[in-house]
C-alpha cells in the first residue's frame, strides 16, 4: 500500500501531498529532477496528513516525490507543466 500521493498531476503550481499516516517532525519531503537531482526539501509538520509544495519555481519535466522516515522511504512522481 503506497502512503504517498500526489494530485494534481500533472501540476502547474503546487502540488498537495496526501501522507495515509501521521508522520513525526523529523520526516521530510525530497523533491529530484529526472536527473537524479536534488532541487526542494520540505520538512513535514509534526502530526501531519497532507501538506502543499509550491512548486511554481521548477522547470517543466518529470520530478519524484520521496518521502523518508527511520522506518522507510516512500516515492511517487509528479510532472511540472
């Protein structure tokens, strides 16, 4: 079961983030280009079910979503219009 989701998809803006577990402060957010690169870091409120990433300053293209906790790491892939 995936307990990461991302909508819209594709975005233009912001993209909503659907986390289906809390997840403590320390958890984070990593955003990659389809090179590999690391472009945005959003940290994750403590207690959080979904959170807003403005993503508004990336260039079109594919971009992945990894969410990484002490237990797991988590993906899913948006595409930046």
């Amino acid at each position: 079961m995936r307990n990461l989701m991302g909508y819209p998809n594709p975005s233009n803006d912001q993209v909503s983030i659907i986390l289906k577990e809390k997840w403590d402060s320390q958890n984070k957010l990593l955003i990659y280009n389809s090179m590999g690169q690391h472009v945005q870091m959003v940290a994750i409120s403590n207690g959080a079910e979904n959170t807003q990433i403005d993503v508004s300053h990336l260039c079109n293209g594919i971009y992945y979503i990894v969410l990484q906790t002490n237990q797991s790491t988590q993906s899913c892939v948006f595409i930046k219009e």
